[in-house]
C-alpha cells in the first residue's frame, strides 16, 4: 500500500514538472515570434492608421469655388428665428497666403465679406475667423510692419439676421488679395432667400 502511495506520488510530481516545461516553452516561442516581427509590417499597421484625408470636403448644397492657390467653400445654415450663420472656410495651396480680416491698418486686400445690398439682411457681429491669426512682420517696401497673415485653412463665420419676410436675392462677394500671385480675388455669390429660408448659390446660376 505504501509502494502505490509513493508511486502515485511520484506521478504527480513528473505531471507537474511537465506542465512547468510546456508553460516553459510556450513563453520562450511567444517571445521570439514578437521579437521577430517583419519590420515591413509594424510600418504599414503604424502608416494606415495615422494616414489622414488631406482631400477637400464639402456637402452637396456647398457653393465651391476652386482655384490654383484656394478653395473657398461657401454654406449657410439657420441659427434660431430669423438668424443666419455663413460658414467659408478658405483651404490654401501652394504656400498662398492672405492677409486677415483682423489685421490692423489699411490694408486693400484684406480678406473681406461684401453684400452689395443691405436692406434685407443686417449683420450680427463682427466676422469670426478661427484659428485666429497670428501677426509676423513682412518686410515688403509697401508694408514693412507687423501683419496678420492667413498661411493655413482657416474658417470665417458671419451672422446674419433677415429683415424681410418676402422673398429675395442678396448678391455678395469674397475680396482679398492672395499672394504670392498678387492678384485681387473676388468670389462672387448669391444669398437667396425663398420660402422662410436663407441659402448661398453661384451667381449667375
């Protein structure tokens, strides 16, 4: 009886010792499959998920205007009541640059919003501009001081309240001169106000 218990003994301890030596193995395996990783797969994991959608985008009732160093895209959206938000967003190209609408001094071609009618429609605030810009020095002969210059996409917001209940067209344009070409840019629209609603379109369409 003895024998037996010591036998059973025994057995135990060898299954015991052959469980530790699998559990051995196994980690010493998993170690060098994580150490071995294709270099070219850890790259490509890292590269899909920082890669970022650098494309323009925009909603279908967007009014879009594209040119060689922007694109401006225009949208109206109703506030509360009679109030109106028109949301531009200038996307720049190339290393183009403007001046903002922030910029002290009288400078022609800041970035401006212009309505060449105003009867129907009343501004409510200032121009918003996000990321605010941040003033350097050019060193142009005509300028030679500290500006406000616009180098990335930057969104402009301008509220409007409507003064008339009939229906109506406003048209209006974007103004700014943009640089390096030196050119002054005018982005025409259309504000349409039809059936209790406030909407942007292309002049002309």
């Amino acid at each position: 009886m003895v024998v037996i218990k010591n036998d059973f003994i025994l057995i135990l301890k060898i299954l015991v010792m052959y469980n530790y030596l699998i559990l051995g193995l196994l980690q010493i395996l998993f170690s060098f499959n994580s150490e071995n990783v294709p270099p070219q797969e850890v790259g490509i994991a890292t590269t899909t998920e920082n890669t970022k959608n650098t494309e323009v985008t925009f909603f279908n009732d967007d009014l879009v205007f594209k040119d060689e160093l922007y694109t401006a895209i225009l949208r109206v959206d109703k506030q509360q009541n009679e109030t109106y938000q028109m949301d531009i967003q200038m996307h720049l190209k190339k290393g183009a640059y403007f001046v903002s609408p922030n910029a002290k001094g009288n400078f022609s071609g800041r970035f401006t919003l212009v309505l060449t009618e105003n009867d129907k429609l009343q501004r409510s605030g200032a121009i918003i501009e996000t990321p605010l810009s941040v003033e350097e020095f050019d060193n142009h002969p005509f300028v030679n001081s500290p500006i406000n210059t616009i180098r990335v996409t930057t969104n402009y917001k301008q509220s409007f309240a409507v003064l008339s209940k009939k229906d109506f067209e406003v048209t209006g344009y974007l103004q700014f001169t943009i640089e390096p070409r030196c050119t002054l840019e005018k982005v025409p629209f259309v504000l349409s106000y039809t059936n209790g609603k406030l909407s942007v379109r292309m002049n002309g369409c």
